[in-house]
C-alpha cells in the first residue's frame, strides 16, 4: 500500500504531510507513559507484516494489519505507523520520504477509524458481535487505505485512474485476510491477555 517516490503531485505529498504531521502530533500529545512499550511492540509488528510487497503500478499489495493496530492503539496508530515506514524507506527502500506523510495517512487514518467504528463491538460479551466486529476492524482498515491510494493517484492526474481501479481491485483478497487475521487476534487476546482489550479508550 506504499505510494513510490517520483508519482505524487506535489499538493498531494503537501497535504500528506500536514496530515501526517498533525496527527502524529496529536497522538505523541495524548500519549500515556505506560503505553509507549505497547506502541513500540505493535509499531514493530507493522513493521514485519508489511515487508512482503507485491508490486501493483506505482503502489503494491502486502499485509498492513492497520486494523489491529488502531484498535488497539487508537491516536497512537499516527506515530506508531510513521516509524514504521521511516525504518522500511530507510532499510528497504519501500515507498519513500516524499510520500512518508501521504503513506503514513494511508495506513493510519482508517486504523483510527475503525479504533472509533468497532472498538465497543469488539469489547461485547456477545461472541458474535464480538468476531464480527473484529473482522470488520481489519478489513475495513485496509479497504480505506487502498481507497486513499486510490484518491491520492486520482488528485495527482486523470492518468492514474487505471491503476487506482487496479490498486482497489487488487487489495480485496487483502481485506478478507486481514479481517480473519484480525478477528483470530482479538479472540487469542480475550483467551489470554484479555486486559489489552479492556484499557481500549477514546484517548
């Protein structure tokens, strides 16, 4: 779901990066002390699951797990997602410091999303609504990010409207996997660490 260097307008890569910016400041600002470990420990997973790329134009297709990680992090998801990219664009080469801001908001505008969406479905007792909303969580987070490459592609030129049609199309086998990998993940949470879930909050 990286955008590569040299695509973007430039208005674009302005308005990712003051998005970017603004959230991660937020974020950093409401950041509790006693969290920061559970921030670094889930920036770090991110940063794992989203190294396998499959190249689709001048994005590409590989797990985000955006969707967990807002659940969990909320706000935090800003500056959590943004090291992670800095570290992949440092090391790997993937996507790039042009568009670290738009790539940032990418992944981490539908992670607080769906943080405010299916956080309360997923704390039910109920065990349906409870998987449901876990699957929606993850699927749903990715299925906003490939929509906002897409619209990223679109402001930048009319060219690109193939390939954002492509980059949309190409992600929805990842939104079924991410939600069952979503889903899979807060029920091993509920089994043996159910407190993570428990100190979810609008923070």
């Amino acid at each position: 779901m990286h955008i590569t260097e040299g695509v973007l307008a430039w208005p674009v890569l302005a308005a990712g990066a003051a998005v970017a910016a603004g959230g991660a400041a937020l974020a950093l600002k409401r950041l509790e002390e006693d969290r920061i470990p559970q921030a670094g420990i889930l920036a770090a997973g991110f940063f794992v699951a989203s190294l396998v790329h499959v190249p689709i134009g001048p994005s590409n297709v590989h797990l985000v797990m955006n969707g967990l990680l807002g659940l969990l992090l909320g706000w935090t998801a800003f500056p959590a997602i943004l090291v992670g990219l800095i570290l992949q664009a440092a090391l790997f080469q993937f996507g790039g410091f042009t568009t670290l801001g738009v790539n940032t908001v990418i992944m981490a505008a539908p992670a607080v999303t769906v943080h405010y969406l299916f956080r309360a479905g997923v704390r039910s007792d109920n065990r349906t609504l409870s998987l449901v909303s876990s699957f929606l969580c993850g699927a749903a987070a990715v299925l906003m990010g490939s929509l906002l490459v897409a619209a990223s592609l679109v402001f930048t030129g009319e060219a690109f409207l193939g390939v954002a049609r492509l980059v949309v199309v190409a992600h929805l086998p990842v939104t079924v996997i991410e939600g069952v990998i979503t889903a899979f993940c807060v029920v091993f949470l509920k089994r043996v660490k159910p407190e993570i879930l428990e100190v979810l909050h609008a923070r």
